[in-house]
C-alpha cells in the first residue's frame, strides 16, 4: 500500500510481518529461535547455576557488614552502598548481563534481605531472553573484631587521638564537634571522653585513627606527635602488640584574636601589619590589617615555623559606645566577607569621657548610636614582646583601640523571653575529671558565646548543619518587635532532625488505624 505525501511522491508503508510459534502457534514477532517468550522460558533458564541464597554477616554495633576475608563495610538498610554490597557477594554473575537490581520490602526484624535482579542471555541461535528472578540474604549476627574486644573490655583500644589546644575557651572545640558530626568523622571512635583543655577519642584500630588525624588536618591547622608503647609480645610466632597515641596540638590563635607577627613573618607577608586580627581559621589562618584592609593567608606548615602566639584573645574584649562614623574610604571584599575602612569616634562603657578617634574595618555596619566589641590597647597590661618591640619602633605609638566587632547585647536583652527555633546536636562525650576538672557554668557560657557567633556569622555556619527545634514553640507573651535587629538564622538554612523510630512509630499508628 502506497500513500501520497505533501510533495507528490508516493511512500510505500513497511510492515512488520508475524510467524507463528514452533511450539504453541500463536503469533509473533519472528526472532532466532521461532518461540515465544513462554515458550522460550520454558525451554531454557538462563538463572539455571546462579546463586539465589546466601548468608551474610552483620556486627549489630557499629552497623558494618562482613567483606570477606577481613572487611567490614559500613551500610544503612537498603542503601546504594547495602546494594552493591549484595551483588558483589554473588558468585557467577558474569556468566549474564546484569540489566537491574532492587530491594523488595521485608520487615527490619526479619534477618532477611531480599532483591530482585533482571539479567540477560544468548539462548537458542542467538535470541536474547530476559529474566528476573529474586535472591535472599540470610543476615547472621556477628561482631566485628574492635566491637567484640570493646564487648569484652571497653578500655581495650588500640589507638588514641588526644586533641589539645591551650586557650582559656573551648570555643574551637564546639565549631570542631559540629564539622566532625558533619562530616562523620568519629563514627568508628569506641569511646570520647572531654578533658581540660581538649578531647581525647579511642579507636579499635590504627587505621581509624589515622584517618581522623588527616581528616582534622583539613579543617584546623594541627601538629602532631605518634607515639607507641609495647602490649605483648608473642615469641613464637613473633608477633608484636602495640599501642599508639597520637598526640595533637591545635594552633592556639583562634578567630578575633589580635596578634602582633614576628617582624620576620611580617616581612614574608609583604610587610603585613605587624597588629592583625585572626578572621578565620580553618586549614589556613586568614589574618586582616585593620588599617590597611589588607590579608594574608597561613598553612599550618607557616604557622608552625615561626610558633607566634595572640597578643591579646576574645577573653580581653571591652565594650565601645560609637559616636560618630565618617563616609568609608576603601572596601575590601575578604573570603566572601565585605570590609570597610573608616574613622569612628568612641569611648569606652566604663569611661564615656575619654573620647578615641581610630581607623576600623567596620564601617560598612557601624553606625552612631551602635556598640561595638575591641581591645583597649590604650589601659592594656599587653605582656608580649613583639608588641612592646612594635610600640619601641613606631614614631606616632599604638592605635588606642582596634575594633573587633558589632556587639547586639541591647538587642539580645530584648529576645530573652524568645527561645530559639533551631539546634546542635553533639558527640557521645564522657567527662574525665581526673586530668584536670571542667567547670559546667562557664562550659555553659562558652557555648552560649559560640551559638551566638553563629547568628552573626554566616561563614562560620556554613560548613555545620543546624536542625529545627521540634520542641520550639513561639511565646504569646513576646512582643513580635522584642529582639529586633537581632541576628538570627534564617528558616532556610535549618535541616530537619530525622528520628527513624518516630518515623516507624508513626507508620505502626497508621496501620493501627487502617486496621480499626
């Protein structure tokens, strides 16, 4: 049959012709064997000699699943990674083409994993045939080497992590904890216990442990020292037992801090400073001159070299009233944070009378009125000696104040009655006392101080997770002005906190409710 189109020629239609089934009769497409696809499969199985059970190992501590020989890989329930797992652990699957792989639903408590995989074959004169056909796991109970020695002693470990930093605040360790849970890095750790001035993290092997210690080498700038002391020691077959400790120091400049560098430092930064503000520490130390807006950038390896300390911490920090501040003269845009340079006149809180007239980097958000944190340089008891070498050397002497930041304590007093609608959670830490006592107020305090750094720091909560308090709820009594021009954080940074027994709670009530 022939059909005319919009030019005039004339297309003849092509059909697809049929034959019937050598075996049933009924009618098809012609393929190489001349059988339908019942027929075919009838015939031939092309899952004849594949496996369709098998036992796998599951350690009930830690959640890992047995590669054999000695692997143990960490899965959630019907996971890609539990996926993959499942099909690895099948013998002669290459014999067919694997097309998909799914989980099919059986109950948690069942100790059976069930999938579903489609494979494809060359069957009779070439045909290819298409079969699905399911596979079970038997999950067997077994743990894992590091769990079964902590089952058997929990302070049996291998290796330690022992995390110091030598401040008067724990100020990093809290913005440290929440990139751990981030990023998951202490999942293996067996115990972690809060000590004076630090954390100390026990692992069941020292692969662990090593990998924590590269992990914290890339977000805070570190030195450490490894250690190892002789367990045991089998003669016979010359076998050794060790245990290993890694001892860890962080740099103890932390963000707002001001330091005076070295003039050998200062030169290799192309004449920075020398008085610098800390603005951020991560894997480098980000150090910014107040009166230039100029910044450079240290490695831990830099930092380590030269070993200088802060002139004066966020402990030192004194409350300024501003009065007056002038049009900016220069901005500067930082690692993604805006800074302007301007004269502001101030005075401080306990001495509204003695008026300074300095150079500050904030002044794109200062304004009169305002308050503002800095140091006081001028009443200072500074004891560093780069300081008093700089305050030697300089002809017109030392700013009398560097300012640090805008301070929101009027405002903050104004949101008390308001609670906020968001949350951390934290690592599993017991507390050590015997290697020195951690006093819970000012414990308290500090991370009272740090939640307030992030409400007014979006760069320092962007590599942490914030989740919605469920149990936030909005005061009737606070006025909806209380607290404004607050910094708080926005509704859209905040994750939801997921409760995986909640959730099976709710669908138990769900069913409960269909049966009724």
């Amino acid at each position: 049959m022939s059909v005319m189109d919009e030019s005039g020629m004339f297309n003849v239609q092509q059909t697809i012709g049929s034959v019937l089934c050598c075996k049933c009769g009924v009618p098809m497409a012609p393929n190489a064997a001349n059988m339908c696809v019942n027929c075919l499969r009838s015939e031939v199985d092309i899952t004849e000699g594949l496996q369709k059970s098998i036992q796998i190992f599951y350690c009930p501590e830690c959640t890992c699943y047995l590669q054999p020989p000695k692997t143990w890989i960490k899965c959630q329930w019907e996971s890609k990674e539990l996926l993959t797992f499942c099909i690895k652990r099948l013998k002669n699957l290459n014999k067919v083409k694997l097309k998909n792989a799914e989980f099919v639903w059986t109950e948690p408590h069942s100790k059976r994993i069930k999938v579903k995989l489609t494979v494809q074959a060359e069957v009779l004169n070439g045909a290819v045939l298409e079969q699905s056909y399911p596979v079970e796991y038997t999950v067997r109970d077994n743990l894992c080497e590091s769990c079964s020695r902590f089952q058997a002693n929990p302070d049996q470990w291998v290796a330690s992590v022992q995390l110091r930093q030598h401040v008067s605040h724990r100020r990093t360790f809290f913005y440290l904890e929440q990139l751990i849970l981030r990023h998951d890095a202490a999942s293996r750790a067996i115990r972690i216990q809060q000590v004076d001035q630090g954390i100390d993290f026990f692992f069941g092997n020292k692969s662990h442990a090593n990998s924590f210690v590269e992990f914290l080498r890339k977000v805070v700038p570190i030195e450490y020292r490894q250690d190892q002391q002789l367990v045991s020691h089998d003669v016979k077959s010359s076998l050794y037992n060790y245990k290993y400790t890694y001892s860890v120091k962080i740099c103890p400049v932390c963000r707002e801090d001001l330091v005076c560098l070295p003039s050998k430092v200062a030169s290799g930064l192309g004449n920075l400073g020398p008085l610098v503000i800390c603005t951020k520490v991560s894997d480098n130390i980000t150090l910014l001159d107040p009166r230039t807006l100029r910044c450079a950038f240290l490695d831990a390896r830099q930092y380590w070299r030269s070993g200088f300390r802060s002139a004066l911490t966020s402990r030192q920090l004194v409350k300024y009233f501003v009065f007056d501040v002038e049009p900016p003269v220069s901005e500067a845009t930082v690692g993604g944070q805006k800074y302007a340079l301007s004269y502001v006149q101030i005075a401080r809180e306990s001495d509204i009378g003695k008026m300074f007239y300095v150079q500050t980097h904030l002044g794109h958000i200062l304004k009169p009125g305002d308050q503002a944190l800095g140091y006081d340089i001028y009443g200072a008891n500074v004891n560093d000696n780069e300081m008093e070498k700089y305050r030697l050397s300089v002809k017109n002497g030392l700013p009398e104040a560097i300012l640090i930041k805008k301070c929101y304590e009027e405002q903050r007093e104004r949101k008390q009655k308001k609670s906020r609608n968001w949350k951390l959670k934290s690592l599993p830490m017991e507390m050590d006392d015997s290697r020195g006592r951690v006093d819970p107020e000012k414990t308290d305090k500090e991370y009272e101080e740090f939640l307030r750094d992030l409400e007014e720091n979006p760069e320092l909560r962007f590599n942490i997770s914030l989740y919605r308090d469920k149990d936030y709820q909005a005061s009737e009594t606070a006025s909806m002005t209380d607290g404004e021009g607050a910094p708080s954080v926005p509704i859209e940074e905040l994750l939801a906190d997921l409760d995986l027994s909640e959730e099976e709670e709710d669908d138990d009530d769900d069913e409960e409710d269909m049966a009724e």
